[in-house]
C-alpha cells in the first residue's frame, strides 16, 4: 500500500486544505501529523494562550479525521527527527508541507529535506495554503532586483487582480496508515492561559465564519474602529493557526459584495503583504526594514506600566488589560498602544513585538513585526513619524467610553467629558478614584520622539 504523510503546521484544518488533498492523491493512505517540535519551543513561542489554542485545534482535527475513518498522528521532538521516522515505519514515498515565509519555516523545511535525501522521500512544499496569494508570486516592475512590494496600494492593485484559487472541499474519506502517536494534551492541563481565551479548533473557526458573513461583514467598513462595539471578525487566530484559509474566506466576503465586505477583504490583503515582505526580508522579523538610527530609550519602570495598563491613559491601559484577559486586542487599540510605546515613550518596538507575543493567540511573525515596525516608522509605513494620541484616538473611536469603562472599572464612574482625560478631574470630583496620573506628558513625549528622529 502507498504511503504518503500530512505535516500538518499551520493549516490545522480539513476543508481547503491543498496539502491534504494532494497527499489524499498520491497514495492509498496518508499519515496525517503533527509534530510538537523542540524547535518552536525552544523559541519561547509556545506560550500558554496559543498552546491552549493549539490543543482545542489538535482535538478538533482528530475528531474531524475519525468522522472519515482516521486519525490525526501526533509526536513530540525534533520535527526532522519525527518525520524520518514515520517514513521508515510506514514506507511513505512523499512528505507533504505548506510552505512557510519566516525563517524558522525556511530552516525546517531545509532540515526536512536533508533528513528525508537518504530514505528516497521526496518533501513537497504547497504555495497558497497559509495565505491567499503566494509569497513571492507578484512582483513589481523594476528589474531583478525588485523582489518585493514595498508599499501596499500597488501590491494591493494586483493582489485583487490576481484572485485567489477555487476551494477545495474536505475530503470525505481519509485512510491512515498505522503508526504510532502520542495521546492529545486537552487545553484543560495547560497552565497560565488567560481567562478569555477564545476555543480553537476548524468547527469553531467556521461557525465564527459563518455567523460573520451572515450577521457582522457588511457593516464592517462603518464600524471595523468603533472598539466598544467590537463588529470585527476575530477570526484572526483562525487564520494564524489555519483552521480556517484566507482564500476561503474572501470567497465568502465576495458572495456578500457589499463594501463592508470589500474592506474586511483589503485587510486579507495586509496579511498577504506582511508575508511576501517577510519571505523576501526575513531578517525583519528582528531588524529594522528601513533604519532610522534611533537610539531607544529604556526605562523599565514606563515600560512595565505600559504592560500592565497603568500608563494614565485610558484608551492605552483599556487595549492592554485586554490583551492581557483576551490574548487578543482590537487593531485599532493595537495601533495606539504600539505608537504610544515606540513614539511616546520611545521605546524599542521589539520590546513591545515580544510583549505581543507572548500573550497573543494569533501572534505571527509577518504580521505582528511588521505591524509593531510600521507603528514604530521602521517598516513599510510612508509616513514614519506619525504619532498616534491616545486621547483624541479615544475621543474618535470610544467616544462614550464604554470600551474604557469595560476594562478600566477604576473609571466606571466617570463623565464621558472626562472618560479619556481622567487627571482633569479635580477636588472631591477626583476622590476615590484609584488610577494613576499620565506617566508622561504627551507633548513631551512627542517632542522628544521628534528631535530624537531629527538627529
């Protein structure tokens, strides 16, 4: 019997999966697995919320596979190691892959493909599985030399020319070959994990989808900012952990056709163009893209207050605690929270990429550097010295308070006049409130950041 294996990596999921459909077409059984690899924990990105994640994302995958008559393998070492075995028990004549952008992704696959050369394996890697458009496929004019956008209107341009390919239907029959595996590790032994912690898992990601393009795209162009409201879609840890595909999901926000849906889509879209960045810049998950000479502050005092949602700013502290109970945070909180750190306090992003990552639940490499480097005016954004204030961001985009007061309840109590600039309280109106002052003056602040780019 023909043997092909599945390394499931980011593409945690059954429907639109063309590596699983491409091993399914191979061979008469497959082994669908997944490796615990030493190497990703040895990077410190296993952390407690995605781990929870990842557990309910295992669970889901297996039970998915057991309704078509398999099973989901699961083995914990190196990834090189772990699948070289399976080969030699098994026979399998191909590993299958999604291909992967970041530089751990590139060394893993570089390590695959050495393991497996002696055993007659072949490693197949798949484009388009973890984004919607290839990394690398669309290039700008310009000569050899031009290996990637830099700006993202014109990569916007031809990504939506492009279009994206047709869905693929999970499989309704998927034979296993026998081999080993591990017992799955229930989210429940898992320590540390924030309490609001969202379920993981291809079932809970689609009917997320399915209740999104039924009941929240289309007034999402109006009210993607309004942070108390909340109408984004979090399907953003679907996404990151592939339990749900990017082309799929555009397919279902263009069956929609309303401008709500053509803006969630343009953000699709930035997630493609932080990859193709990252896959030709790979060291800009820690450099700087464009170097600006900064010398960063460092206080700890500023940046722990900064962790921990006491800055004296509301709409700062509100986004922080909220990552801190969520592993997730509004995109527009994440906005001001990064230009507050890394031009307010003018801080080094990587400080506030590593803070990120330790407690998102969609924390990606692409996505979360590059973001952290266009607040910071390091990456790709063309106007690198904007600042963000928190209290006009509040003003515009909590207006009433209601995102403030739901996760800064030391302000429940407090006039909207006053919800974003607490310190203007004075006499008894200020008594028994227990918040801190500003722990910088935002002018100051600014100015600072300023002539520290001027130099």
């Amino acid at each position: 019997m023909t043997v092909s294996v599945v390394l499931f990596t980011s593409d945690l999921r059954l429907h639109d999966n063309p590596v699983l459909r491409a091993a399914l077409h191979d061979a008469e059984s497959v082994v669908p697995l997944f490796v615990h690899d030493d190497g990703v924990r040895g990077t410190g990105f296993a952390v407690p919320n995605r781990r929870a994640f990842l557990a309910d994302c295992l669970a889901d995958l297996d039970a998915g596979l057991r309704k078509r008559g398999g099973r989901l393998v699961v083995r914990s070492g190196d990834v090189a190691d772990q699948v070289r075995e399976v080969v030699a028990a098994t026979g399998a004549a191909r590993v299958h892959v999604a291909g992967g952008v970041s530089r751990y992704a590139l060394r893993r696959e570089e390590r695959l493909r050495g393991a497996l050369a002696a055993t007659g394996c072949e490693l197949v890697t798949h484009d388009a599985v973890i984004t919607a458009v290839t990394p690398g496929e669309l290039l700008p004019s310009g000569g050899s030399r031009v290996d990637h956008y830099a700006v993202f209107t014109p990569y916007f341009r031809r990504w939506t020319a492009a279009g994206v390919r047709d869905f693929l239907a999970a499989p309704r029959k998927v034979p296993v070959a026998e081999v080993a595996s591990e017992p799955l590790l229930p989210r429940t032994e898992i320590s540390g994990v924030s309490p609001g912690v969202d379920a993981g898992g291809e079932s809970a990601g689609r009917e997320r989808l399915r209740a999104w393009l039924a009941g929240g795209v289309d007034g999402y162009e109006d009210g993607h900012d309004d942070l108390a409201a909340d109408v984004t879609s979090r399907l953003s840890p679907h996404l990151h952990f592939g339990t749900l595909s990017a082309a799929e999901i555009i397919h279902g926000a263009n069956r929609e056709g309303s401008s709500g849906a053509r803006a969630f889509i343009r953000q699709l879209a930035w997630r493609d163009f932080h990859h193709q960045v990252l896959a030709a810049r790979p060291e800009t998950a820690d450099q700087d893209y464009r170097p600006r000479g900064d010398r960063w502050r460092t206080d700890g005092e500023e940046v722990a207050a900064w962790r921990e949602g006491r800055t004296g700013y509301p709409f700062v502290d509100a986004a922080m605690r909220q990552l801190r109970h969520e592993g997730w945070m509004h995109n527009r909180g994440r906005m001001v929270v990064a230009s507050f750190l890394t031009k307010t306090l003018y801080t080094d992003w990587r400080v506030g990429a590593r803070h990120f990552l330790s407690l998102l639940v969609d924390g990606d490499i692409a996505n979360n550097q590059l973001n952290w480097q266009w607040a910071a005016g390091t990456g790709t954004d063309t106007r690198p010295n904007r600042v963000l204030n928190p209290v006009v961001q509040g003003k515009r985009f909590d207006p009433g308070g209601r995102y403030v007061r739901r996760w800064v309840p030391e302000l429940a109590g407090v006039e909207d006049r006053y919800i974003h600039e607490p310190w203007r309280l004075q006499g008894p109106d200020r008594g028994g409130i227990d918040y801190p002052d500003p722990i910088v003056d935002l002018a100051e602040g600014r100015a600072r950041f300023e002539r520290a780019r001027g130099a």
